[in-house]
C-alpha cells in the first residue's frame, strides 16, 4: 500500500519530467516557409551562425540562441535623376527595384551577418544605395541610344552588376522594372521624334513610287524591248568588252560602298567624339535646335517631297529616253571599238615579231664578232710568245705590210701626170749627167724612203732590210 509520501515523490517525479519535456520542447524551433532560422551561439568551430530555410531545430539552451529573417519581397523605388551615359549625356531613369533576402546557400549566411537584427526598412535603405551606385556604373558603360533602344539589354547589365553587390549583404534581386528613360537635354526626344518622321516620310515615299513605277512601266517596257534588240545585235561583237565594263563597273561600286562605309565611319566617330564633349550648359540650345529640325522636317515632308517625287518621276522618264539612245550608240561603238582593238593588235603582233628577230639578227652578230675578236685575241698572244716578245711580234707585222707600204709609196707617184717634159740641154754635166737623168732621178728620190715611213709609225726596221745613209753622204758608188 502506497503512503502519501511516495505519493507525493511520484507526483513530483512526473512534474519535473513533463517539465523538462516542456523545456526541451520550447526549444525545438522549427522555420517558417517565409522566414529564415538564424541559430547564432557555438554552433560549430569557424562559424559565426547556422541559417536553415524550412524544417526546424534544437536550440541548446545557454550556448545557443535563434532570430528570424524575413523573406518578405521589398519593392523600392529608384528615381535616378542625372546619370551620366558613355556619352556624358545626363539621362533620367526612375525604376523599381524587388529585392529580398536570398535562401541560396553561403549567401544567407552573408544575411545573417549583416542583416540580422535589421528592420525592413533599415534593410531597403541599404539595397536602395548599393543599386544607386551600380545604376549609375551601367549607365556609364552604355550610350543613349542604346539605353533607349535595347531595354533588354540594360536590364540584362543593370540585373548582373546590382545581383553581384546584393549578394555580398545576402540579398537577391527579384525583378527589375524600368518604367521611363529621358534626358535633360531632349536627345531621346529628339530620336523619337526623328523615328516618327523617317517613317512618315518613308510612307510617303513608297506611295509616291508606286505611282511613278505604274505611269512608267508602258515605257520601262517598250525601253527593256529596244534595248534587248540593241544588246542582241551587239552581243556578237561586243560580249568580251561587256563582261570587261561589268567587272569594272562591279569593281567601283565596291569601291564607292567601301569608301562610304569609311565615310560613314569616320563621320560616326567624329559625331561621337563631337557629342562627348557636350556639357550640360548646352542642353538648351540643343533643344532648341532639335526642335527647329522638327519644325523643318515638317516643312519638307509637306513640300519639299512632293517636289521631289515630281522631279524624280521627270528625271525618270528622261533617263529612260537618254538610256535607250545611250545603249543604242554604246552597241555601235563598241563594235568600232572591237574592229580597231583588232586592227591594233595585230599591228602589235607585226611590231612585235619584227623587233624579236632584229633583237636575235643584233645578238647573234654581236656574239660573232666577240668569237672574230676572242680568235684575234688568241691569235695574237701566239704570235707574241712565238716572236719572242711584243717587239719581235711588232718587226714581224710590220715585216708582213712592207709590200702594202711600197705600193703606197709607188702609188704617190703612179698617177702623176706629165704632158710635156721640156728640157734643155747645154751638154753633158760634171758627173756624166745630164739634165733629163737629174730630172727623173730628183723625181725618184722625192719618194719618201721606207725607212721613214716605218718610223714615222713608230717602227724600226730590222738591219736586213737595210739602213738610211746620212743625208749629206754620196753614195758609195758615187765615184766609181
């Protein structure tokens, strides 16, 4: 039989263990689906907290404490006013921004670190600079027109650079919503209003061709008819010189597309460079000017195109009929052209063919008259070493003209002519002499002796071949 008193130690036995179930239970904490459990305490060497997103628990009690984030998604609004662009154009673009504190792993425990404790709008306050500043970085990296343009694209730049900034305070970045781009100096204002007017102006344009192609197709027709007939008759004659013209015609239209992509080039860079210097305090003037343009692109679509399209339509029918006599003159004188292009050529082959056989006729007699020289040449140095030197070589040649010599010397005389020799005579002369053997001796002796020639050419005769006496000394028989 139980005593109170064991009663009572039982009764106390079960209080305290429902109590510390009680206690245990109490803290046992599980995470909302919205929310995110941040255990903070000694919860493992090297971390400063536990994040958990979904299931629950146990706190250790003393060691361990908890808090909640909250997922909640935070709309702020961006109202960016002054941004400068890669242009140094001042752009406006207010925005909302979604954020909310991330559930990634690694990056809620960034959140715990930097936002736990915070209020919402602590937190919006802080998502609300850090996208400020990474807006204006975008902005800065794009130019106007392709801000205004691509809106993809700047949200696809503004998501990746803010998303990168969030992350580091443990936030992410739900949706990005541009609501307006504008400028202070009326650019994009005046982009819009340019597009509106193009294609206005375009409109106009295609209605006005299509009239003009409908009262001049009977004439593009009878025209493509003569020019056909004048092409076919022409074609015999003329097929080699058109595909020459087409593929120099084809030749400067690239060449005329390249220049003006160049042109356009440079005209773009210079117009970059031109807006990149623009400040602030022109922003008036501009607008001013973008909107005199409007005023004048007005102006021209009401008047200035009609005249045009009139004017092209006259142009037009002119051109046509100037095409078909230009195409009917361009067939004949292409054939002239090809007759004397042929006459030319052979004219050339002829001048041709005739200055390559002088040029061998040339060659060959100048490769002969080497060969006659180099056998000369041989010949010489043989007769030098056989000679016995340039001397002996020289008596010899001299040796072998002394025939040549006398008959110059013979010749001086041999035409001499004497009709009448009259002599007169008194009788016989101191040497047994008289006059007519003096004459015709003096006669001879006016022969200039051989051995002067021979000197007179730089040659001395050999001993055999006798030797001048003095000019002064008889002969030695002159006493016998």
């Amino acid at each position: 039989m139980l005593t109170p008193a064991v009663i009572f130690t039982i009764l106390a036995v079960v209080v305290v263990f429902f109590a510390v179930l009680l206690a245990f239970a109490s803290r046992y904490k599980k995470c909302p689906s919205d929310k995110i459990l941040v255990i903070y305490g000694n919860v493992g060497e090297g971390k400063s907290a536990k994040c958990l997103h979904g299931g629950g628990a146990f706190i250790i009690p003393v060691i361990q404490d908890y808090q909640y984030l909250d997922l909640t998604p935070m709309p702020i609004e961006i109202n960016l006013q002054g941004a400068l662009s890669k242009q140094n154009i001042r752009v406006n673009t207010p925005s909302t921004f979604t954020v909310g504190i991330s559930t990634e792993p690694g990056i809620m425990e960034n959140a715990a670190e930097r936002l736990l404790g915070l209020s919402l709008s602590e937190i919006k306050e802080l998502a609300k600079d850090i996208i400020f500043g990474q807006m204006r970085v975008v902005i800065a990296t794009m130019d106007i027109e392709e801000i205004n343009s691509d809106r993809d694209k700047l949200i696809a730049n503004i998501s990746t650079g803010v998303e990168v900034e969030l992350k580091k305070v443990g936030l992410r970045l739900i949706n990005v919503n541009i609501q307006d781009i504008t400028d202070s100096s009326g650019y994009i204002d005046a982009l819009g209003q340019e597009a509106a007017s193009r294609a206005i102006n375009e409109a106009k344009i295609k209605v006005a061709e299509a009239d003009r192609d409908g009262n001049i197709g009977a004439a593009a027709a009878e025209r493509d008819k003569r020019i056909n007939v004048a092409e076919a008759n022409a074609a015999a004659v003329a097929g080699e010189n058109q595909s020459a013209v087409a593929i120099a015609n084809s030749s400067a239209e690239r060449r005329v597309k390249e220049a003006d992509a160049l042109r356009r080039a440079t005209a773009a860079e210079r117009v970059a460079q031109a807006k990149a210097l623009e400040e602030s305090y022109v922003a008036e003037q501009r607008s001013e000017q973008q909107r005199a343009e409007r005023d004048r692109a007005t102006q021209q679509a009401n008047v200035v195109v009609p005249a045009e399209i009139e004017k092209a339509r006259q142009i037009v029918e002119a051109e046509a009929q100037a095409e078909r006599i230009r195409r009917t003159q361009q067939g004949e004188a292409d054939a002239l052209r090809a007759i004397r292009q042929a006459e030319a050529d052979g004219i050339r082959f002829t001048k041709e063919a005739e200055a390559a056989g002088l040029k061998a006729k040339l060659v060959a007699e100048a490769q002969g008259t080497e060969e006659i020289l180099a056998a000369k040449s041989r010949g010489f140095e043989s007769l030098v070493r056989a000679c016995g030197g340039p001397e002996g070589a020289q008596s010899l040649l001299v040796t072998e003209l002394l025939p040549q010599l006398v008959r110059e010397q013979v010749s001086a005389i041999s035409n001499l002519k004497i009709d009448k020799v009259t002599v007169w005579d008194g009788g016989a002369g101191s040497d047994g002499k008289n006059s007519t053997a003096n004459f015709v001796s003096g006669l001879a002796r006016s022969i200039p002796p051989l051995h002067e020639i021979a000197a007179n050419a730089g040659v001395k005769l050999p001993e055999y071949l006798g030797k001048m006496a003095a000019q002064n000394q008889p002969p030695e028989n002159a006493e016998k």
